[in-house]
C-alpha cells in the first residue's frame, strides 16, 4: 500500500510587490480557518495548493465547509 501525500495550503496577501505569508499547513481545517479570517478581515488572501494558485472562484469554493 502506498503512502498517501498531503496537499500544503498556503493562505498568502499581496500588497503592491509585497507577498505576505499568513499561513502554511498540511491541515485543510487550519488553511479554511485562516483564509476566512482574511476574507473576513477584508485582505483579500490566495491560495497556493501545492505551490499551484488558485483563483479566488477555486478558493472560495475549496474553502467551504463540507455540507454547506
């Protein structure tokens, strides 16, 4: 049986030429948590998977809660 990769999330802001990094894990719950919090703060974050970013429509939809 092979080992099963984890995807990395990294929660990131830009601001002109400046790439602020607010989170980086393993953990999707964590990511979603600070995405949201971003969004909610007005930032306006990306998300990388895998070093591959997202458009904010991936991320949005990436991000929801499961169920909702």
């Amino acid at each position: 049986m092979r080992k099963q990769t984890l995807p990395c999330y990294e929660v990131f802001t830009r601001k002109g030429e400046t790439e602020n990094m607010h989170c980086t894990t393993f953990e999707k719950e964590k990511a979603r948590r600070s995405y949201h919090l971003h969004r909610a703060l007005g930032h306006n974050p990306g998300l990388r998977v895998d070093g591959q970013e997202l458009t904010i429509t991936e991320a949005d939809r990436l991000m929801q809660k499961k169920g909702a």
